[in-house]
C-alpha cells in the first residue's frame, strides 16, 4: 500500500513523499495504523531550520537531509508478522516512528496503551519519558526546591516529574505568560516571568537566597545555561534537559568549580543502559513504561499541554509555523481522521 509522510528536503523546506508499506509484515514485524502523534518540536525544528547541532557536522551521521521526520506515535495493530508474541490484531500501541498513516514497525519497539487513555495522552505520556529521565538523573529528592527553564513541553513535563519525585517546591521559568499558567495548574507552585539576571534574582528570592536543589534547562537554548547554573545552590545538580542548539561562553570557575556544581546531560537513551542493571533499572523503555502508567493513573495532567490538534495529512506547513512563531504554540498533536 501506499502512505504519504512530511521529507525535509532541505532547510527551511518541506514537501510531500509516498512510501510504500508491505501489507504483510515481516515475521518481527508489525504493520500499524496510526490514530495520533506528538511533534517533538524541539528537534524536528532544529532539523526543519537546519540550526540542529549536527546538520552542519559532515562527519555527523544524523540528521541528513532529505530528512524523514517522526515522533511519538499512537495507533492500531493491523496485522503482527508470525514470529512475533502476544500482540494481536487490533491492539492499541505506541511507538517511535514517522508521521505517516500506515508503517511497520519492530514488535520491540511498541508498548501497549493503558485501558482509558487516549492515542493523543499516550503519544504524549511515551514522549515525557524524555523529561522523566532527566528529573531522575537530577535525583530530585522529597522536599527539595527544583526550578525549571522554559516551559514548553519538556519543562511541562519536568514540572510534574519534579512534584512526582517530591520536590516540595517546583518553580517554573518561561516569558510567555500563558505557559506559565498552564505550569502552574499541572505542577509548578511558583511560576517566574523573568529572563536572564532578573531570572536568577528571582530565584534567589524564592529560595532564601539558597538557589535550587536542581536547575533543569529545558529551552535548548545555550544562553539560558550560564542562567540555569547560576539558579542552583551550592552544591546543587544542573541538568541540561533541552538538546542544546550552538555553543556557549560560562565561567566554569565560579559558577561550577568554586561552587560545588554538578552538571548532567541528559536526553531520552543516553547515558542510560540497554538492558536494566542492579545500581540503575532504568532503560529508556523502563522509563516510557512508567510514563504511561502514571497517565494511566491520573498522576500526569497532559490534556492542558495539547494547543493544536490538527489532521496531519492536511498541514504541510506546521513545521514552518512551529519555526516561525513558537510562542503560539505548545503540544501539537498530528491526527489522522
């Protein structure tokens, strides 16, 4: 059969591309019909604008244009290939794959959708195992004070992981005064509108003085990182949550060295192991499990994350909007009718 995608020609260039799809599945495989999916607007943007840390990197083996884009996705089993397990035609899934109609996927790359949650929720729930990684590797502690930059859909996410994973005090950071009501109704207790200097007095004056037990940047922006740094307290942990976009002047000395800092990068697989291990259980898909059993029990509000739903076969242009005018939007959810 045929299914149509979004290809990334160039920079700044998107077009229309027909794949085709095996009606029959390869024995590990699945064919899926997809119901719904989550831009990751912070990569595929990046990507989109080639301003993507790698697409100038000749060396660098991804991104490549003409680029197929993708995210989290949610959708039915239509047919499962004869060397897989338990999965049955029908079968609501999500999984990582292209904002495309039909696809196959490998049986162990899908999970199940919890009884009750929608495609979108579980598209979104898989899609915050990226900021659950980061809140676990700032190892935010019962009773600590976590301040998050930016609140797009990853700081969202971060804010409520944070109140999960018992900060006592959650700040949320963002100039766009809609996000930070949206933070507040879903995990922030302290919403901040400040940028720069002003940001970092403001934490202060949250917190004492002290600063932040843990600074979670999560714009992707590296002019907020010299911010984040100084936002945390003494020996406190700096987790670089949002994929940086360029490279950034800091003076390790007095913000990091004198200070005590720990720094931490963090994205969806790295530095995570494949398989679970003794002193650390969670694998990226340990991690997406546990994100969607907490949608499932009612502990993550994504509904007031979603901004736009819109058919994803009729809106060629998004990725240009999303470039263009990022303060109009936050969770974008592609579905097909």
């Amino acid at each position: 059969m045929k299914t149509k995608t979004f290809v990334f020609v160039q920079p700044w260039q998107a077009a229309w591309t027909e794949l085709d799809v095996a009606d029959r599945p390869e024995p590990h495989d699945v064919l899926v019909k997809a119901e719904a999916a989550i831009i990751n607007a912070g990569t595929e943007v990046a990507i989109y604008t080639g301003t993507h840390r790698n697409s100038k990197e000749p060396d660098a083996a991804w991104p490549r244009y003409p680029y197929i884009g993708g995210g989290t996705v949610a959708g039915v089993v239509l047919a499962a290939g004869e060397a897989t397990s338990g999965i049955l035609s029908g079968d609501k899934v999500v999984f990582s794959g292209r904002y495309t109609r039909y696809q196959t996927v490998g049986a162990a790359r899908l999970l199940p959708v919890p009884e009750g949650v929608s495609f979108a929720e579980a598209a979104m729930a898989r899609h915050s195992a990226i900021s659950l990684n980061g809140v676990r590797l700032g190892a935010v502690a019962l009773g600590e004070t976590t301040v998050v930059l930016g609140l797009g859909l990853i700081g969202q996410y971060a804010a409520q992981y944070a109140r999960l994973a018992g900060a006592l005090t959650v700040i949320g950071v963002d100039p766009i005064e809609g996000r930070r009501l949206i933070a507040s109704q879903c995990g922030a207790n302290v919403t901040i509108g400040a940028t720069g200097a002003d940001t970092v007095s403001e934490v202060l004056a949250a917190t004492d003085g002290l600063g932040a037990d843990v600074s979670i940047e999560a714009t992707g922006s590296p002019k907020v990182i010299p911010t984040a740094l100084k936002c945390a307290r003494d020996f406190g942990r700096v987790v670089l949550l949002g994929s940086p976009r360029g490279n950034v002047e800091i003076d390790p000395y007095n913000d990091i060295h004198r200070r005590g800092i720990r720094v931490i990068g963090s994205n969806n697989t790295s530095p995570l192991p494949p398989a679970p291990m003794p002193y650390w259980p969670w694998t990226p898909q340990k991690n997406e499990e546990a994100a969607l059993g907490f949608i499932a029990r009612g502990k993550l509000r994504l509904a007031p994350l979603i901004s736009h739903r819109l058919e994803a076969e009729e809106n060629l242009e998004i990725f240009d909007r999303l470039a263009r005018s990022p303060s109009d939007y936050l969770g974008v959810v592609l579905q097909w009718s």
